[in-house]
C-alpha cells in the first residue's frame, strides 16, 4: 500500500490586475490616484497616475498581502510611497508612507470595466 504525502496548501496570490480608483488620506493631503496593475504570479508592476502624471510601480502580492514602491517627482522634489495592505475581492488598502509628505492610509476599489 503506497501512502502519498499530502502537498503542503500554498495559497495563490490574490488577483489585482487591472485599474484600482485609490483614495489616498496623508496627514495634511487627501488624493485619488489611479492604479493600473500587470500582475505576473507574486510579482506586481504597474501605473500609479496621480497628481503629477504617471509614474511606474512595482511590488509584491503574497496571498492577500500587497506591497508596492512608487518614486515621482513632486514640485520639483523626488519622493518615494511605500505602500501596504491586504486585498479582498474587489477591495484593498492598508497604511503608505511618503518620504517627505508624511504616513496615512489607502484604500482602493477595482474600477468597472467598459463594455466593449
């Protein structure tokens, strides 16, 4: 009798691809940038497209836990966002940290997709 070993269960990464409306609430700014995400199995890359324009992302999504770097130049000075938090379903958010503009909170819901 051959008895074979059950597999350990290793969740698959939660699916964030495609365009998130974002509101973003800083200490003393409140935002509402566009994330636009390309997700290839844990690893994220993507748009954050906020007040100054569009500037590239990159992160990591690990089961339902999401963590993405964005760098923009802001009135002249660069600064970077890191952001955290969980996802579900159609929802996420968590905590961010901006160099220079101070910590907050984010959350974000997937934007509707156009009929074609």
């Amino acid at each position: 009798m051959t008895i074979l070993a059950a597999a350990p269960m290793v969740a698959e990464p939660a699916k964030v691809d495609g365009k998130w409306n974002v509101l973003l609430q800083l200490e003393t700014i409140t935002g509402h940038p566009v994330l636009t995400l390309k997700q290839d199995g844990e690893k994220l890359t993507g748009t954050y497209e906020g007040r100054y324009g569009p500037s590239p992302l990159e992160g990591t999504v690990k089961e339902k836990n999401i963590a993405f770097v964005v760098s923009f130049s802001a009135e002249g000075t660069q600064t970077t966002g890191v952001f955290r938090g969980a996802v579900d379903g159609a929802t996420m958010g968590g905590s961010v940290e901006f160099e220079g503009a101070g910590s907050g909170t984010w959350s974000a819901v997937r934007a509707k997709t156009e009929p074609k």
